[in-house]
C-alpha cells in the first residue's frame, strides 16, 4: 500500500527554516534540535521473528533485528527514547517457560527507557510481575494504578523526565481497567484511577512544574473504542492540554500514519500505535528552534 | 544632509544593539521551541542488521525452549480434529476427558467433592492433532491460551439451562461425564450424569475455563454459579500432564452426546 505524505502547513515550514538559518549564524550551538522518539506496544513476547511463511507477518519482527534497527537510528541521532506502551508479557512460549525475565533482559540491553503496564503482564499475577522486576533496568510508568497495596508499591513512578540535548521531556503512563478483563486474583488490590483525570493532573504538572517542553504518555488503554464508557487514546487525546504525543497500545491497531488529533486547547497532537508482536518500531521526530510554532502552528509531517 | 547623515548612524547603532540582544537571547535560551514534528512507521524486515551479541544471548533460550517443546510425549494413533463429529468429537472428547481426569482429583483434595462433567466450548480448540508424535508444543498449539480450569456450582435448574444452551447452540461442545441423547425434534430422550440420571433437585460440580465463566461464547448460565472454585491449573498444563501420563492418545466420536435418526 502507498503511503500518502501529509505535509500541513508549509508555509510555516519554510518560514521556520529561515529562522533556523538565523540562529545558526548567531550561535554556535547550533540552530535546531532533534529528539526521535521510538516506540513498541503489545509485543507478547515474540523474540523471534515470524517464519517466511507465517499467514498474518511472514518474515517480520524480530527482536535481534529491531536492536539492530534502533542502534542504527541511535547512530544517527543520539537524542533518541525508546519506550514500551505495555503488553510485553504472553504469547509465545518464550514466557511460559521464563515467566517474562527473557523479555526485560532483552528489552534492558535494547536501553529502552521506559514501559508503561499492560493487562497481560499480569498474567502470572502480580506477583509474578514483581519477580520480574529485577530484570528490567528502564522504568515502569504508570500514573493511574495505585500499587500501595500491592507487594508492587515503590515499583512504578507515575511519570519521569529525560533530558535529551536540552529538551526536557515528560513521560507518563496510563493503564487500562483491569476489572472484567483480567481475574483479581491476579492484580490483587491494584486500584485503577481515572485515566482522564490524572492525565489531566501530571500533564499540568510535568508542563507548570517540570517545565517539560515536550509532554509524551504511554497508554494501554487501547486506540478507540465504540463504547463510550470505555476509555480510549483518541479521546484521551481531545481531553488533554499538554499531552504532546500518545503511544498507544491494547487494541492491536496497525495504524497507516500516526493519528492527528485536535486537544483541549485546541492544538494537533498525535496519537500512534504500531499494531502487536514487535513487527513494526514507531518513530517520531520531533524538531525545535529558537521561533518555535507560527500562528500557523506546528507543521506536522505524517 | 549632515543631519540625515547622523541619523542613518543611530538607526544603525540601534540596529546592531537590538540584532546584539536578539542573538544574546537566541544563544542562551537554545532552541526549544517545537516547530516540526514528523512521524512513521518502520517494518521489522530482512532489511534490519541482526545484532550478532544478541542473537547469540536468545540463543540457549531459544534452543531450551524447542527442545522442550518438541520432545515427544506420547502418539496420536489418529489424525484428531474437531470437525470429525457432529455432537461429539475425537478433538472435543479428549480435551473434555483430560480435564475430567486431570482436574477431579485436584478439585477432591482441594474441597472433598467430586467433580461430575465437564463443559467446554468447541471455539476454544485451536487446532487438530495430526496423527504422530504429540508434545508440549501439540498443546501450546490446541490451547494457545492461558486459560484455567475452574470448577463451578450449578443447580438442577442452571443444569438444565447449560443442556438447553448446550443443544441451541448445534455445536459440539465438548462435554464428559454426561450421557445425552436426543430425539429427532431435538427434545431430550435421555440424560445422564456420571452415569446416573439427571436430578433437578440437587447441585452438579462443572469443570470448565475461566474464560467461559466469565461469559466468554455467551454461556450465559454460569453467571448463576453458586459457587466457583479455580483450581489452578492451566488447561494447557492439564494436556501436557496427561500427553506425559499416557502412552497413546486414541479419542473416539462416541455415543456421549448424539441425535437419533
């Protein structure tokens, strides 16, 4: 399939490049700076890659391969995240027999930075998710579960900041409803908050007190739902003010182009999710200069 | 002149004083403004360099993992599919008949009652069992999923209500433990559990997946459960156990579940 190039607002592009021009005369430090943003979602412990003749993704994936991938783009831009929207957990062999621990292990030395946490990776209850914990050397983000409960209290944070070439960024995590979907009996006392609600709450926070310049959430509540009880990354996106981008996760979703939405402040932000199993990387790159957004706003190229 | 002059020099020096202080402040706030966003998808092809070290590091897992899988647990003397019936199968009888002989002891020790038949849905067998070897990974490929047993309290009545779903449905469910026949016009002409004839008046023991439980295939009858009891053990986990018990696995369609001519 031919992917269709969306350049909005040229205008504005073309008027940003000159001002870049501008401040790369009068600074050595350069005019522009370049964050690249990588991500996966609902990777079900597929390691390998699909065999050549698999029916839905002959030859795709592959986590050798997507180390090899991310390294390169690393190469290119060293100011790059690499971040996990949930769902690590269950669907190959592979976590049956190590219960999760292969996963962290490779996804540490792949240096993501951080995952948020899906409803399968509770699947060997929470405990289960704790034995793993000592595994994953990046962070667990999650803002709306309450682990104080939990034998998970202390493993998560609500959010983190990384500062990459000066860019301060802001990332926090968001799960879904584990009641009706997962058993209790594995999350235990797990108490799920309202995701709106808080999203509002730590983007005001990470955009007045952090002083992020870029606000990033990793959601496993899933892209869209018909249900309008349920909560969803699109919506999600309209209600939030400060949320720059929302990688997404849960419904499995192959999006063509990542998804531009129109937020609560009446600004285009985008929502992305790269389908399941680890055959896609997400990547968004993100550009800032001294000038920043026209009155045209900022260009988006998807 | 002079005076034009003089003027063209302020408006000069004022020039390179404002171009001073906007440079000033261009160079210590650095860029940080967002101006340009760009975003895509990147396929996980043949095209991506393998990093060698990992590679080699999944390795051992890897090799771990499929020689587990694919050590031969027992011999399936037929091809077993679930399509080989129409109300009972050889697929359907003999996931029904290793939960009842996998899960009744469990269930006896954990509650000191005894389990009386066994429920479950014919969507939840994945795929057939050639003829050959059968392994671990026969089960990972028949029940990719992690559902587990649980046994369930029904009524008489509830009891009733599963048999009613049970025939609606013309599927082949798979069951064991029950003897039912049916006449020609659907009706009931006999049923038995665990040998004896259904009782209305007392509660059954049903073993079954958590996922049909919790209303998964619209069995709507176990929302009147009287009492769910998980007995924690993964179906998957319940075939395995068996495939390493028994020698042979030789399902029959049979007369546990037919229609009269």
């Amino acid at each position: 399939m031919k992917r269709r190039q969306f350049i909005k607002n040229t205008v504005a592009t073309s008027t940003l490049i000159g001002a870049g021009g501008l401040t790369l005369n009068a600074c050595s430090s350069g005019s522009e700076k370049h964050l690249t943003i990588l991500h996966t979602n609902d990777v079900h412990s597929h390691i390998d890659a699909f065999p050549k003749d698999h029916a839905d993704f002959p030859g795709l994936g592959g986590l050798a391969r997507r180390a090899g991938l991310v390294q390169k783009i690393r190469e290119e831009n060293p100011n790059t995240l690499l971040f996990d929207a949930g769902d690590i957990f269950q669907g190959t062999p592979y976590f049956n027999f190590y219960g999760g621990e292969l996963e962290f292990k490779l996804m540490s030395k792949l240096k993501y930075d951080a995952a948020t946490i899906g409803n399968h990776d509770f699947d060997n209850g929470i405990d289960g998710l704790l034995a793993q914990m000592p595994h994953a050397q990046f962070d667990f983000l999650i803002a709306n579960y309450d682990f104080t409960n939990t034998v998970m209290d202390g493993q998560t944070k609500p959010y983190k900041t990384y500062i990459k070439d000066g860019i301060k960024v802001g990332v926090y995590g968001l799960g879904i409803q584990l009641a009706g979907l997962v058993t209790q009996k594995l999350y235990k006392e797990t108490e799920y908050l309202d995701p709106y609600e808080i999203a509002r709450d730590i983007e005001t926070q990470l955009k007045e007190t952090e002083n992020c310049d870029l606000i990033v959430c990793l959601s496993h509540m899933g892209y869209s739902y018909e249900n309008e009880n349920r909560t969803d990354d699109l919506t999600l996106g309209k209600k939030t003010k400060h949320t720059d981008l929302i990688i997404g996760g849960h419904t499995h979703t192959f999006l063509e182009r990542p998804t531009i939405v129109t937020n609560a402040n009446d600004r285009e932000v985008l929502v992305n999710q790269v389908g399941c199993f680890g055959v896609n990387l997400g990547r968004i790159d993100f550009y800032f200069d001294a000038n920043g957004a026209t009155s045209n706003g900022v260009s988006i190229s998807v | 002149m002079t005076k034009l002059k003089h003027f063209d020099c302020l408006k000069i020096k004022h020039f390179v004083v404002f171009i001073t202080i906007v440079m000033g402040y261009s160079c210590k706030e650095a860029p940080k403004k967002l101006s340009h966003i760009t975003g895509k998808e990147l396929k996980i092809d043949s095209t991506s360099q393998a990093v060698n070290s990992l590679e080699q590091f999944i390795l051992p897992y890897h090799n771990h993992v499929e020689n587990v899988l694919d050590s031969t647990l027992a011999y399936a003397s037929l091809d077993i599919t679930k399509t080989d019936g129409s109300y009972n199968t050889t697929a359907g009888n003999l996931m029904a008949d290793i939960i009842l002989e996998q899960a009744a002891p469990i269930f006896k020790r954990r509650t000191g009652k005894n389990l009386d038949f066994v429920l479950l849905n014919h969507g939840g067998i994945r795929s057939s069992i050639s003829k050959g070897n059968v392994s671990a990974r026969t089960a990972f490929e028949v029940m990719p999923f992690e559902n587990n047993t649980v046994v369930v309290e029904l009524s008489g009545p509830s009891v009733k209500e599963m048999l009613t779903y049970l025939i609606t449905s013309k599927r082949a469910h798979p069951v064991a433990g029950i003897e039912l026949v049916l006449n020609k016009d659907d009706s009931i002409k006999s049923i038995k559990i665990q040998g004896q004839p259904f009782d209305a008046n007392r509660n059954y023991y049903v073993a079954t997946s958590d996922y049909l439980v919790s209303g998964g295939d619209d069995m709507v009858f176990f929302k009147d459960a009287l009492e769910v009891t998980d007995i924690d053990y993964k179906i998957r986990n319940a075939m395995i156990d068996y495939f390493s018990k028994v020698d042979t696995l030789s399902p029959k369609v049979d007369l546990r579940y037919y229609k009269l001519d």
